[in-house]
C-alpha cells in the first residue's frame, strides 16, 4: 500500500485513505486496504476492464474539476501519479 503525507493511497486512481469507510471491501466485507470504494467493492473492481489510458482521463478530469488547471497538465499529473500505482505496473 503506498502513502502519501496523509496515509495509504488508493492504488487504482490515487485518492488518500484516511477514513475506514474510504477503503474498498472484499466479498465478505473485508476491508481492502490498497483499494478505495470507489475503485473496489464487494471483492471486485467496479470498472474491471478500464485502461490504463481511460484512467488517466477519469482522473485528469477530477483533477480539473478540483483544481482549475488546463487539460494536459492535469493529463500529465494523473499519468505520473497512476504509473507507480500497483494497478497500472506493467500496464502503460
């Protein structure tokens, strides 16, 4: 599980943990610590077949909606951030 300055980071799209109810589940409602509920949920990944690619533009997108930034910057940031999570390893 990687962490950022505010602990674990969801390793499919790279939002913080920080609370219990942030983490995915398992089937058997086991918390998946490397996986938000947003990526992970009840023992399964809620977009099981999204690239690498399409997960760059879903979190660019977010990141412009958060912080006014043009979209290739938000591209470039999104792609870094993915590249070392341990969904993407072997997948750019």
């Amino acid at each position: 599980m990687a962490e950022n300055l505010l602990g674990p980071t969801c390793q499919s799209c790279g939002i913080p943990l920080m609370r219990a109810d942030d983490f995915g589940r398992e089937a058997n409602f086991v918390i998946k610590v490397d996986y938000c509920r947003y990526c992970y949920d009840k023992g399964k990944f809620h977009e099981p077949d999204i690239t690498f690619d399409q997960m760059v533009e879903k979190v660019a997108k977010f990141m412009m909606s958060r912080r006014e930034m043009p979209i290739d910057n938000a591209k470039a940031q999104a792609k870094a951030l993915l590249s070392q999570l341990k969904r993407w390893q072997g997948q750019r």
